[in-house]
C-alpha cells in the first residue's frame, strides 16, 4: 500500500465541512488523545486484554480516517480486526502504529496550520 | 408602558383597558382583558396555564376551567386562530402585530410590553440534539457539524451519562456511538426501547464498526438509522432532517392522544389511580362530527386537511373543556365527550346542560371560524351534534395511562344516533328526551319530525336545539 501520510482531499473537505479554525484544535485535540489511545493499546497488549486492545485500535482507526489518515487507520483497522497480537511481530505492529502516528501528527499539525491562498 | 398594540383589525389600548375593533370599543370582561394583555405580553412563548391562572387571578385558587372560560370569549371576538392551544401545556398568542408606521416608536413599546428586547422565536427546524460519543475527536467534529446545520448540541461521553440526560431534559434526536465505557450503544438502545418516556426519541447511530451485523442489530434495537464514521455531513444533514421530520408526526400524534382525555380524566386518574372495571353511573354523551369531511378531505391537499382538524379539534376541545366535560374519544373528523363522568357535577341534572352549552359553543365558535374561512375565499364547514343522557359504563381499562379510559353503554349508542341524523340533517343539534327533559325551560329546543332526518321513522322523540 503506497498512500500519502494524509490525504489531502479528505483534509480539504474536513476544513470546507468545520472550517480551517475549527480544525486546528480538532488536530490538537486528536495530538492530545492519539497517544492515550496507543499507550491503552499497549497496556492492554501487556495485560493480554483483547478487548481493550480492540477498542483502543478501533478509536484510532476511526480519527486517522476523520483526518484522511488513511494508512494510519488502515494499519490500525488490521490491529483491531486480527485479535491481539502475542507475538514480537504483535509488538512491532503496534510500533511501526506509533511510528505512522507521530508521521501523521506533524503532517496534519502542518497542514491545518498552512493557508492555502 | 406602551399605550397601545395593533394586530388585525383589533387594538389593544392598554391605558383605557379598552379592546377596540375597527376602532370600535368591544365590550369585554376585566379577566378577558387581564388574559388577553398577558397572552400579548408574553407572546414569544407559551404561556402554562398555572402561570395565567396566577396573572389573572393573583392570589386566589381558580379552578382551570375558569381559564377556558375566559379564552373561549377571547376567540368569540377574535376569532379561533389568535390564541392557540397547546394541549397540556397551555396558550400561546399568535396573531402578528401590525407593521408600525413609525418603526421605533412600536419597537419602543413592544419593549416595554414585554420588558425586554423583542426576542425572535427559534426557527422550528432548530432542534435539540445529544451526541453521546467517548471519543473526543468524533464528539467535537460531530457537534460542530451539526450546530454549522442549525441546531442546539450537547455532547456526553458515555451511555450511561446520556440516559440520564435524556430523562432529565428534553431532546428531539440522539446521536449514539456504539462502543462507549460504562454502558454501550446497544445497551442505550436497549433502555430506550423499554422506557415509555423515551421510547419514541429518534435514534442515528454513528459508528466505524465493521460489517452489517452490528448495523442489523441497531436497527432491531430501534434505531432508525445508521451512519457510518467519517460521518458524510451531507449525509448526516439529510439523516437528521428526516428523523425530525419523523419526530415531530409522531409527536403530533401524542399530542392527540393526550387530547383524548381532557382536566376531569386526568384530575380522576390523579385522584384515586385507576378504577379497572368499570362503574355504571348518570352522564350525558356528546357526538359530533365534521359534515362531509370525507369529501373535503379528498379535495384539499394533506396539509391543509390537517390544519383544519386541528383547528376544529382545538374549538371543539374548548368547548367542551369549558363546560367541565371531558373527550373521551376521537375519530378523524369526530370526536366523543362525556359530562357528568368520571367527575360527578355536584348537581347532576347539570351535565345535560352543560352538553347542550358546549354544542351551542360549538356551533357557535364554528360560525366565526366560517367567517374566517369566508373571507380567505375557502368553502363552509358544518358539524352535526348529538346528544343522550342516561347510564354509561365507565371506567378505565387496563393501561396505566389515561387514554384508557372509556365508556359505553346504550345512552353512547343514542348519543351517536343522534349525532348521524344531525349530520344527515339542516338541524346542527339533536339531543334525546332525557337531556330534552332535564333542558326544558333553559334551552329553547323543537320536536323534531322524522321528515326532517334521513330516516323514515323515528323509534323515540328527537328534539332539536335551536342555534340562533
């Protein structure tokens, strides 16, 4: 799968749908959360929660979607349909998740920060 | 203070105390005129009964029906449409003032009226909306879409917190994420279906879950629809217009049943809770009915129709609320009151006439709202009214609602008799021999022949009322 970090029609129709201002702080907001959701992600892996960890991945799936994260909510949707994942190939799962999230974070702040003329 | 308001062809002169028509002083009783600057001073809202009771009648114990009194005489000289119902809940004035000739000078008393600036009613596509999702994102994204379409938002993080908002505050649509701490989505469906209050509520479940199952089961639960996150504004927009849409037939549909049963059933079931069974007691029935609705119906577009049942439902559930009677029962363009039951008068040669009153109101608030129509270039309606007094069977039966309550019984069958031939016939009220009895020398009535009824014989005496 070779997608951009963002998606940049989806991000476009996200500030013409809840305007450019509105979706600063929704980005923030989002900055705030995602990591809360990774680190119950991992926490749930530790404490062998599938649920949990399903409903972390979930939530995560859904906002990268929101934001046009897609390959960030993709990875995530395959975390959360594929159970929990035991494995050390589990665990590099979830980091390469982290890795796309931190990428996926600067490119919106970036984005929802830049006025297109 | 401003001295005086204008709407229609009526003035309100609030210095003299004086209504003016055509700028003719109209003969009114000081109560009427109390009700009447209270209505107009509070025009931007409905105004509860309790609250005009006490502006009215400061200090003192009133029973309602004195209100009712008061608002039938107000729309005899205004005209039906000025003051509107709202059943349970109160009166609301609705005429629009005229435009002013000199703009500041109304602004400036219009303030004064009421106290305050002139405050715009909510447009009515502006609904009250609660969106329980736990994820912050999707909260904020979600409310914000929906106040850019207009509406009122609050926002919850949990199922739990969301049910008790709802049975606390009144919302017109839930918006419900399905995975959620503390109690889920399918859970707050789950509790919505078994509450009476909450049962109707319009539901948009907006979720990112996978596959159709959980989308069946949402449905199953009672959601009426289910969107999927991202949630498509375009989308959400056209989902949430029609379950309002969906939301306020349904409430108008309440709103009839509530009318089914007006003050005396109420006051009964609040009394001694329900008497299942039922007893047999003295009461006089009434039965009226639209003459050639069908045809009507069936000429006029949908809209209009319903316009003009409510209308008529409204005049008709006045006059029968101000004469101490209660519906019992509607039908299209038909409806059922009893006097005398379930709250005995305390002269129970009373309740005949208080029937024969309310059908001469009837007709009476008919002839105006003819006039009305009249002029608007519409066509003439008529009513048929009987009435029968003797024994009914009543009592309420089995639900724990009001709307249960009935009665039946032979003096029901001649009361809607009575009413058939008057429809049938050029005699707007028919009443049997026992309400004629018990009328006699208050009520100016006539025998009637069968040769005036669409009958051949008549089985027992049929008088009619005279109307003017």
């Amino acid at each position: 799968m070779n997608q951009t970090t963002i998606d940049p029609a989806t991000f476009a129709e996200l500030q013409a749908t809840a305007g450019s201002d509105f979706v600063i702080d929704l980005v923030d907001t989002f900055a705030e959360e995602a990591p809360q959701m990774l680190a119950e992600m991992r926490a749930a892996q530790a404490a062998a929660a599938a649920e949990r960890f399903r409903r972390a991945a979930h939530s995560l799936k859904s906002n990268g979607n929101t934001f046009g994260a897609l390959r960030l909510g993709e990875m995530a949707r395959t975390l959360e349909l594929g159970g929990l994942p035991s494995s050390a190939e589990g665990f590099r799962a979830v980091d390469a998740l982290a890795a796309e999230l931190e990428h996926a974070l600067s490119a919106l702040k970036a984005l929802a920060r830049s006025r297109i003329e | 203070m401003p001295e005086a308001i204008q709407f229609g062809r009526f003035e309100i002169r609030f210095d003299e105390r004086q209504l003016c028509a055509d700028g003719q002083a109209v003969p009114l009783g000081s109560r009427a005129f109390d009700l009447l600057a209270a209505l107009v001073e509070r025009r931007e809202r409905l105004v509860a009964k309790s609250e005009l009771l006490e502006v009215v009648w400061p200090g003192l114990i009133v029973e309602e029906n004195n209100l009712q009194v008061q608002v039938s005489a107000l729309r005899k000289i205004l005209g039906p449409r000025v003051i509107a119902t709202i059943p349970g809940l109160g009166y609301r004035f609705t005429a629009t003032l005229e435009a002013p000739r000199d703009a500041t000078a109304q602004a400036a008393a219009i303030a004064a009226t009421t106290g305050s600036a002139v405050r715009l009613p909510s447009p009515a596509s502006r609904a009250r909306l609660l969106i329980a999702d736990d994820n912050k994102v999707n909260r904020l994204l979600l409310g914000r879409t929906l106040e850019l379409q207009g509406h009122h938002v609050v926002s919850v993080d949990n199922g739990r917190e969301a049910l008790d908002r709802l049975r606390s505050e009144r919302f017109d649509l839930l918006l419900l994420d399905l995975e959620m701490p503390q109690m889920d989505g399918f859970a707050v469906l789950e509790h919505l279906a078994s509450d009476s209050a909450l049962r109707d509520l319009p539901v948009i479940v907006t979720s990112s879950v996978e596959g159709v199952a959980q989308v069946a089961r949402c449905i199953e639960l009672g959601a009426d629809d289910f969107l999927h996150k991202p949630v498509n504004p375009v989308l959400l927009k056209a989902r949430v217009g029609s379950c309002l849409e969906k939301k306020r037939l349904r409430d108008q549909q309440k709103e009839l049943i509530e009318r089914y049963a007006t003050g005396a059933a109420a006051a009964e079931d609040r009394r001694d809770g329900m008497t299942p069974g039922g007893q047999r007691l003295p009461a006089t029935v009434l039965c009226t009915r639209l003459r050639d609705f069908t045809a009507y119906a069936e000429s006029e577009p949908p809209e209009e129709t319903i316009e003009l049942l409510n209308i008529w439902y409204t005049l008709m559930f006045d006059a029968v609320g101000s004469q101490g009677g209660a519906v019992n029962r509607m039908s299209g363009d038909g409806l059922m009151a009893v006097f005398g039951a379930p709250m005995p008068p305390a002269d129970p040669a009373d309740a005949p006439l208080a029937a024969v009153r309310a059908a001469l109101d009837m007709v009476e608030m008919l002839e105006i709202f003819n006039a009305e129509r009249a002029a608007a270039g519409k066509s003439q309606l008529a009513i048929g009214v009987g009435i029968a007094s003797g024994d009914v069977i009543a009592g309420t039966t089995g639900a724990p609602r009001r709307a249960a309550y009935t009665c039946v019984g032979e003096t029901v069958n001649a009361a809607a008799a009575m009413e058939v031939l008057a429809t049938g016939s050029a005699r707007a009220i028919l009443i049997d021999e026992a309400t004629q009895a018990a009328v006699a020398g208050r009520v100016a009535t006539d025998t009637v022949i069968a040769a005036e009824l669409p009958v051949k014989e008549l089985a027992a005496p049929v008088h009619a009322v005279r109307t003017s």
